[in-house]
C-alpha cells in the first residue's frame, strides 16, 4: 500500500515532467472518457467520483469495465510514488483493482485521448 505522508522534496520529485502531455482526473467531468493506448493494451476509462473509473482493456485485469481506484502515473516502474490523479503519455499508469491484492502497473502509456 503506498504511503502519502511524504516530505516535500518527494512529492517534487514525483512530479510529471513539463514535457507529460496528459490529464489530471480531477479536471474531468465525472462521465468523462478517456481511450488510453499502452504499449501492450487499450483501455477505456469512464471517469467517476474523485479518482474511482470504470476501466476496460486488459485482457486478465479488466477484459469487462470494473471500479477500480486510480492512484496516478509513475516515470519508471520502480518508482513508488505517483503522480497523483494524473495520466500522462511516456508514463505507466498505476491503480487498484478490487479483486486483487496488489497495486497495478500497466506497460508504458503511448497515448491518452479525451473522447466525445
């Protein structure tokens, strides 16, 4: 389980780069949907309350939508804190998923787009 009281100088550092091009969940309409390619899957994203989505896509994890949690998106996998509530291309996106008892990463994000 991650750990959110962090100093200062981690929360910087999981910061995405200026250079992120992609979104913060809290900047979307809830029934917003975001079509989000990895390099392994696609996945479509409903967006809900706060950072719980409706996500689809993954062939073991999320073939059918299911709630899952968003905790955010990390530049490398062995980063530990993400940058929360944000979904950005060149990153991994990382959430929790009811069902299994650990926090999941996805293969590098390629592209994020908002649909109508």
């Amino acid at each position: 389980m991650l750990h959110f009281n962090l100093t200062k100088i981690t929360n910087l550092l999981a910061r995405p780069q200026k250079a992120a091009q992609g979104v913060y969940l809290k900047d979307l309409a809830e029934g917003a949907v975001l079509d989000i390619e990895t390099q392994h899957c696609h996945y479509r994203l409903v967006k809900g309350a706060d950072t719980h989505v409706r996500l689809s896509g993954h062939p073991m994890f999320c073939p059918e939508p299911i709630e899952v949690n968003i905790e955010g998106s990390i530049a490398r996998r062995e980063s530990l804190v993400p940058s929360p509530g944000f979904i950005g291309r060149g990153l991994y996106l990382v959430y929790k998923h009811p069902g299994f008892d650990r926090i999941i990463t996805t293969s590098r994000i390629l592209d994020v787009r908002k649909l109508d």
